[in-house]
C-alpha cells in the first residue's frame, strides 16, 4: 500500500446482490467529490485500490482546473462477468446506489468504463447523488472525448 491525501475509501460489500465495489473521496474542499463508476476486471482488489486512489485525485485536479464547485472522488466495482445477465446487473447497481446514498451527498458519481445511463438509472432509484441519466445529462463520452472546454464553447481538443 502506498500513502495518499484522501479524505476517505470505502470498501463496498453486498454479498447478495454479489457487489464488491470500492469508492475513494480525494478532496471535498471545492465541493462534493465527482468522479464516475467504472467495472472492471481487475486481477485483484489492491489493483481495483490502486485505480480509485489515483482516479480520484486526478478528479480533484480536472474539477479545479475546470473552476467547478466539485472535488475529486472516483468508484470502481470490480467484475466476476455475472453482471452481463440483466437482472443481476441492475441489483448491483441499485444495491451500489444505496452506497452511495449512506455518503449523504459526498459523492456524486457519474459513468465511465463500461457502465451506462441505465446504469445511473439503476444507481438513481436508490440515490439522487448521481448525473449522467437516461432522458437528461445522458453519455457524457462523446463530449469528454472531443475535450471540450469547462463551458462548452471550445471544440478544440486539450
């Protein structure tokens, strides 16, 4: 294990809903901490550690640079192929969801790899503190792709 500056991790275990999710907080000075789930196959829980860890930080760091009232936080939920069957992926997400609610608002999470707007649907029947849903904000990778600036004004990549 390595040293960090982060306010908090949290080891996140439904065993019935089979989720085994963590979630690192970075900073939470310029606001609640942003940052979106992925799932992933790590080979082992340290590696899926090691991801949120720095994740998370470069969240803080794109939030500041980008002047957004957020810090920096970062999930991961690591994979065991079963979330392919649809009924076992919406529990894992809603059983995530609640997660995510027990934080009262210190984490916002959003997509990233491998997850979708139905998944933030999903992660929204049990939270509000969650953006990038189907019918609003939606898929925010085309636009993160094109690295459009904080405003949307810019189409010239970063």
């Amino acid at each position: 294990m390595f040293e960090t500056e982060h306010e908090a991790v949290f080891f996140c275990n439904e065993p019935e809903a089979g989720l085994h999710a963590i979630i690192a907080i970075h900073s939470t000075r310029l606001g609640p901490a942003l940052g979106g789930t992925r799932v992933f196959p790590y080979p082992n829980e340290e590696d899926a550690l090691k991801d949120a860890l720095l994740l998370s930080r470069a969240m803080t760091y794109k939030a500041a640079a980008a002047d957004l009232p957020f810090g920096g936080g970062k999930a991961v939920i690591l994979t065991d192929g079963e979330e392919n069957d649809p009924v076992v992926r919406a529990a894992r997400f809603r059983a995530f969801g609640r997660f995510i609610e027990s934080l009262g608002g210190r984490y916002i999470t959003a997509e990233d790899v491998n997850t979708s707007p139905a998944d933030m649907d999903y992660i929204h029947d049990e939270t509000e503190h969650v953006v990038g849903l189907m019918g609003r904000s939606g898929d925010p990778s085309p636009v993160t792709a094109r690295g459009w600036s904080s405003c949307g004004t810019s189409s010239t990549p970063r």
